[in-house]
C-alpha cells in the first residue's frame, strides 16, 4: 500500500489553508474570547504543573455542587492557546457547570504523548481542585483532543 504524499496529507489537515474565512472566524474567537473572560467569574493562568503554559482558567458558575465541563482546545497540536477558546464557557456556565480550559505545549516542540499527558495531569488538578471552585467532582466531561480517553484513567 503506498503512502499518501506528505504535501497531499498537509493540505488536508491545514484547515487555514482549506477555510477561506479561517482569519476572520479566529478574529471572532479572540474577540469572543476576550469578552467572555472580562464578564466571567475566572480565574486565569492557574497552574496545573510545573513547565511553562501548563496553565488552566477556570470558569466558576453560580449554580450549586455544578458539573465540571473541561474544553480542550484544538490546533492540530501545533497552533492556538487556551485564550483563543474562552468563549465556549459563557453558555456552559449560564447552563450550570463550571467550564475549565487547559493549555498545553505545541508540536513541533512537544510529542503529542507529551500534550496527552499534559492533558491527564489537567484533568488530575480538575478532579483535585473542583470543589474550591464550586463543582462536584463526580459529573464531569469534556470535549477537545481525544477527549475523555484520558478523563476517567487518570483521577
């Protein structure tokens, strides 16, 4: 069986380069993204381990022992930040859960083993930390990068 050519693979993974209006809709998400963060109660950059960007924000809800939603933002691995992505929590929140978005390292400076552990020890931090935030640990899911394949093997 041969190999799809690199150059053809590319192309079908660049959704910048596949979506015409890829700026303008990023330019909607930062916005976006900023709003949501000025009107939420957050709390931004927490720590969830010790190298650099391995940091979450954390959008607290109002509603009482509220589920925990986590959104792991998307990129391919290599673009994006968890900033570009805060505007997912205003409807989760206004819905009842607390939404926590984590950042990780990108390719190619990482593995995406490397961004799958990141991610596991995110979500430990989330199952740690949930109740000082207000949410219960035990209704949990998430969204993003392979999504809960790591939630419920890492708590």
């Amino acid at each position: 069986m041969a190999r799809p050519d690199p150059t053809w693979l590319d192309a079908q993974y660049n959704n910048r380069a596949r979506v015409p209006e890829a700026p303008q809709i990023l330019e909607r998400w930062a916005n976006a993204s900023a709003l949501a963060r000025a009107q939420s109660d957050c709390v931004l950059d927490v720590a969830y381990g010790g190298a650099p960007g391995e940091t979450l924000d954390v959008f607290r809800t109002t509603a009482p022992d509220a589920p925990v939603f986590v959104f792991i933002h998307g990129g391919y691995w290599r673009a994006l930040d968890k900033r570009d992505h805060s505007f997912v929590a205003p409807a989760l929140v206004e819905a009842g859960a607390m939404v926590v978005v984590p950042n990780y390292a990108l390719c190619p400076a990482v593995t995406i083993e490397q961004i799958t552990l990141q991610m596991a020890h995110a979500i430990a931090w989330v199952w740690r930390h949930a109740r000082e935030h207000g949410a219960t640990r035990g209704a949990s899911s998430s969204a993003g990068i392979r999504r809960a394949g790591i939630w419920r093997r890492c708590c």
